[in-house]
C-alpha cells in the first residue's frame, strides 16, 4: 500500500507560506485544478512564516521525522489570493 503523502509547501498572495504534512494531495484542488479554499485551510492550520528559507528547514525537519514520505517536500502551485480570502470562502 502507498504512503501517498508529502510535506507540501504554499504561498498565499499576501506572501504567507505555510507547510503541511498531509496525504492524498489532489483533495486540495477541484477538476479544474483551482485549490478547495475549505481543504486548504483544513491543511495547512494557522502557523506561517513569510520566509521561505525557514519553510524549507520546517518542511526538512517535518520529512526527517517521518518514517514514510512518498512525494518528499513539493512546492504547491502560487495562491493567488491571501489567507484571509481563502477563510471568507470557507464561510
């Protein structure tokens, strides 16, 4: 059976970049392949950083702890709207 998890790295507009360790990916993003704001704030919590130096060590310590991590550390595609407009259309 596949692991199918990542730790996955996202830039929101407003220049927050948050990390996720999470599985099955493509939940994230419709047929169209636009993000699902309701699973992207599922995902990716409350804690940011605006640096992505640090996000990358975040992301490496995150995949170092695990004993499985099929994808490695991606980078997900640039969001094109901030945080706060993503939580609004969760509404």
């Amino acid at each position: 059976m596949s692991a199918d998890n990542g730790v996955y790295i996202l830039k929101t507009k407003d220049g927050q970049i948050r990390v996720a360790h999470t599985n099955a990916i493509n939940g994230l993003f419709d047929q169209k392949g636009n993000y699902i704001p309701e699973q992207i704030t599922r995902h990716f919590g409350i804690k940011y950083t605006k640096n992505m130096d640090k996000a990358v060590r975040i992301a490496t310590n995150i995949k170092k702890r695990l004993p499985v991590c099929e994808y490695g550390i991606q980078f997900l595609p640039y969001c094109d709207k901030t945080w706060d407009e993503l939580i609004e259309e969760t509404d």
